[in-house]
C-alpha cells in the first residue's frame, strides 16, 4: 500500500506468547499499582481504594472481553483506532485513537514521574530530593532522562526490548509477591477504621483513578503486525498476561501451559479471561489492603507510598526491596506504554491522518523509529514539567472514553455490518441505532442523577431500569447480521452494554479539570482533522486511483493478508469458517 513505498520496509515478526504475556505484564502490573493507590487513598477514598479497584477490575474486565473479540477478528496493528475505523469510520476512528495517543503519551509521563520518589528512598533521600522546583514548576529530570534512554532501546529493535522486559518484568513479579506476604505480616486492621472517611462517592471517585493501573492489556493489541501468530498469540497474550500478573495461574480455568493448546476458544477464552482479571483484581486489591492496614490514613505517603510503609513499621531492610521492585515496575511500564504508543502513531500515520513519515520503519532496526522517537520526546517534556495528579485524571477520562467507544463498536458490528450473508436493510440499522442511543442515554442519565443528588434512588433505578429494558429488546428484536465463529463476547449484547453503562459512569467521576483538558484536545484534533487529515487522506485516495495503480495495491493488500495468517491456515478464514477451530 502506499504507506509501503514511502516506509519500504515492515516491521518484523519477532514476538512469541511468552513476549506478549510480559509486555501485558510489564504495564498492568507496573508501576500503576505503586504510583496510584497512596495518592488516592489519602486523598479520595482512604481505606475504601481496596473496593475501587474492584469497581475498576469490573470495568477493566468488561472491556477486555470486547477487545479480545476484536483482536481475533482484526489482527492488525493499531487497536482500537483499527475497530472503530473498521466500525464508525474515520473520523470517530481518529478522536478514539488521538484520545488514546494522549492516554499512553501521559500515562508514560506519569509513570516515570513515579522513579524519582521511589530512588530516593532506595538511596535514603527526602522523596523529593531529585525533584527540582522551578518558576512554580517541579522539574522531574530523572524522569525526563529516562524516557528518553527508553526511547533509544525501543527504536533498536523489537524483540531487543522484549528480552530486556521479560527479565526486569520476572523479577518485578517476585517482589510483588514479596511486597503482599512481608506487608500481611506487619498489617493492623485497626487502621482501616473509618473505611469510608471521604464516604461511598470516594469509592467511585477513586475506581476512575485506579483504573490507571488496567490500561495494559489493550497495549498487547498494538503488537499485532509484529507478532509470528497474530490469530493465535494475540487473545492467548491478553490472556496470559493476565494470568501471571496474578501469580496464580494454576487455580484459573486456563493457565499459560493450557492457554497454548486451547481447543475450545468460544469457551474457555472468556472464562479465563474473567478467571484471571478477577484475580489480577484480587492482586490489586491486596497490595492496597497492605497497604492501608500497615499505616493510618493520616501518615500515607502520596509518592513512594509502599516504600514508605516498610519504613513505617520499621521494616527498613523490606523498603529497599519494594523500592527496588516499584522502579523496575516504573521501567517496565514505561518501556510497553511507549512501544504501544509508537505502534498506534505509525498506523495512523499509514493512512494519512498523520503525516506519513511517522510510519517509516527503520531497514535496520525494523522498528517505526520516526513514531518511536516523537512519542518519547513528548512523554519525557511532559514528564519533566508536570506533576503526576494532574496526569493520572487526563490518563483516565482518555482510557475510559477509547474503552466507551470500543464497546460501542462491537455492538454496532455484529447487529449491522454484513457478515458472510446480505447487508442489513436501513430500517434494521435505525432500529439498532435507537436502541443503542437509549442505552447510551439511559447510562448518561443515571451518572447525572447521581452526581446531582446521590440519594434519588427513584431516579437511579428507573434510568438502570430503562438501559436494562432497551439492551433486552435489543437482544430479542434485533437480528446479528455478523456472528463470530472463532470467540466471541459472551452474554452478548449484554456485556458490551453493561461496559457501556460502567464506564460511563466513571467518566462522570472525574473531575472539571479533566473534562476541561479532553474539550480542549478534543477540539484541536477536530480542527487537525478538518484541515490536514481529510485533505491528506482524499490526496491519497486520488493517488491509489490512478490507472495501475488499484492493481499494485490490491496485490500488496493480498500479500499483507497472508502475512497475518500462517501458511497453515490461509485456506481457513473466519468467513468461510462454519464451525468453531481450535487454535493451534
């Protein structure tokens, strides 16, 4: 395609399950966990942070079950800009994506903010001993170093930073379990009390900020065009990397050894999926409950919180351990964020929407060096100036809204887009439409009422009453037009609705500020759209219709499929498929 003549080169297929597991592993269970649960247990909901990551775990879990369907379906590199594209179309495709390129660029930024605190308790400083203020400005300059060391290890090679990952997120892993078991031991359940200081709201309040630490198993879907089994190793990665982030994969119904040899994917993909989310959630919850009954609300540290809780409980030797365990966390999730992130910039930039160079890809080093290096200077500017509060909300509203809008696109997906048969007739369109608009209206009603006055429960229960009612007659008068044969969401429609429904309402938890910023952005995306996007785009349609030119494209187009699917099995698409396969 035309993205190939100005890149000409691909990005090699390097990545193994093992690779995608650790890449999942490496941003779920890095540096989220460490950097958020001090900040918001201190100042949004206090001991209670254990129940907001099980409020955030549900929406975490809804959404991967809508993600691993599309992952299946769509093994291609650039995620959720791939599905809704595929979708809504370009437009919806591109505010989705540019709110997830802000997401990841933050998330980054926020994360290895994270370093300073935690190495300065490693070496024995104040925790802002490396911060330097300046003109009302705390300058971050280890943070800033580091992301742009990260930055040059990610542009050399794919499967270089891979290994570099699978070590630091291994050992990650044990101190994690270290961190769990040491703190249980010193834990006082005394310290909890009040539960609720900042009461139920600061629950939800805090599920919207925690949910920081969930933003992972999305990045395993930007690895597709790099992956050596896409069909296979995707959902099996999401999977796993859930699974060992639990660090108890033997109890699940599909562990990593199982998850190779699956035979009965429309089964046991959601069942494991929700077996190892709930106990990823389980893991989280844990670390928070550690931490809260190890010290009182009033001496939690808002920066290198579980380092400071060994110190609390004079366990000094333990602080240089967690410290050590939340830095190489830090590393890790920085390192996948930023892979992710350079993956979604490069294929966007194949279509125009952003300028084309941004998907050159190095002859060397095959890696998207131009996306790689842009993205790594914008997290490490914005981690030099910006305090991590500020980001952690940007991070949300921005994750939460990609989330919305996936699950949204899978169910106009199955209800209107034509699978192997006819397309469906308007009217089936309009009434899938309405439909969907009275879930979405329902959810944004009832996150109001709440807002407004928590305690209209007659105002609660009849817009959850309404969304209930309209996703049932959806599920009864409503014709899929593209059932899946291979996985697919289970307790369809339901469960995307419901991801609908949940995230919605976190969204309604964050703050103005947050708001301001994604109106803000929203809007000048917009305008970037209008004035570059479509002009380029429509330059690029004018150029693939130039005589000779359709039949090069669709034969690079033919070569790109077969690429995606292994020789094996190019005979055997989910189209023409009638029966479930097993997987390889």
């Amino acid at each position: 395609m035309e993205w190939r003549a100005e890149g000409k080169h691909d990005m090699k297929r390097v990545l193994s399950v093992l690779d995608l597991v650790c890449l999942g592993i490496g941003m779920m269970l890095g540096a989220g966990v460490f950097v958020t649960t001090g900040f918001v247990a201190s100042t949004m909901a206090g001991p209670a942070v254990i129940l907001s990551y099980a409020v955030a775990g549900i929406s975490a879990l809804l959404s991967s079950l809508c993600y691993s369907e599309f992952a299946v379906r769509m093994p291609l590199v650039g995620g959720a800009y791939t599905y809704v594209n595929a979708v809504f179309g370009e437009y919806l495709a591109w505010v989705t994506v540019a709110n997830l390129i802000l997401e990841y660029i933050l998330a980054n930024a926020a994360a290895i903010r994270g370093f300073a605190p935690y190495f300065s308790m490693l070496v024995n400083q104040p925790a802002d001993k490396f911060i330097t203020p300046w003109q009302g400005y705390n300058l971050d300059w280890w943070a800033f170093g580091l992301s742009l060391a990260i930055t040059i290890l990610l542009t050399l090679g794919t499967k270089e930073s891979s290994r570099f990952n699978i070590i630091v997120t291994l050992a990650h892993v044990v101190l994690v379990v270290f961190i769990i078991i040491a703190g249980l031991v010193k834990s006082k359940p005394s310290n909890t009390q009040p539960f609720f200081p900042f009461e139920i709201r600061g629950v939800f309040n805090g599920a919207a900020l925690v949910f920081f630490s969930y933003i992972g198993f999305d990045s395993v879907a930007c690895s597709a065009e790099e992956v050596r089994n896409p069909k296979r190793d995707l959902p099996l990665g999401i999977l796993g990397a859930l699974c060992i982030t639990s660090a108890q994969t033997r109890d699940l119904p599909l562990g990593i050894l199982g998850a190779l040899s699956v035979r009965n994917p429309k089964r046991d993909l959601p069942l494991g999926i929700l077996g190892a989310l709930g106990v990823v959630t389980i893991c989280y919850m844990l670390m928070s409950a550690v931490l809260v009954m190890m010290v009182p609300l009033a001496a939690l540290d808002k920066g290198a919180s579980f380092a400071a809780a060994f110190s609390y409980v004079n366990m000094d030797w333990a602080r240089y351990i967690v410290a050590l365990g939340a830095l190489m966390g830090i590393i890790t999730t920085t390192l996948v964020g930023m892979y992710a992130t350079s993956r979604i910039v490069a294929a966007v930039g194949r279509q125009h929407i952003l300028p084309p160079f941004l998907a050159r890809v190095h002859p060397r080093w095959a890696t998207p060096y131009v996306a790689t290096i842009s993205q790594g200077i914008a997290s490490a500017v914005i981690a030099l100036f910006t305090d991590f509060a500020d980001l952690a909300e940007m991070v949300s509203i921005s994750t939460l809204f990609a989330f919305w809008m996936v699950a949204l696109a899978l169910i106009w997906h199955r209800y209107c887009q034509p699978g192997t048969g006819a397309a469906p007739p308007m009217k089936h369109r309009a009434m899938v439409g309405a439909h969907m608009g009275i879930i979405v209206a329902a959810s944004l009603a009832f996150t109001i009422v709440y807002q407004v006055h928590q305690q209209a429960w007659i105002g609660l229960v009849v817009c959850a009453a309404v969304a209930i009612a309209a996703t049932i007659s959806l599920h009864l008068m409503c014709k899929q037009y593209n059932v899946p044969t291979l996985y697919g969401v289970p307790l369809f429609p339901y469960v995307p609705a419901l991801s609908v429904a949940v995230n919605a309402f976190l969204l309604g938890q964050l703050q103005k500020p947050a708001y301001e910023r994604f109106g803000i952005w929203t809007g000048f995306i917009t305008l970037f759209y209008i004035f570059y996007s479509m002009p380029a785009t429509s330059y690029r349609e004018d150029r693939s219709a130039l005589p000779g030119k359709a039949v090069v494209d669709s034969q690079q187009q033919l070569a790109e499929q077969e690429s995606v699917v292994p020789p094996s099995k190019r005979q055997l698409t989910e189209q023409d498929s009638t029966q479930p396969q097993a997987l390889p």
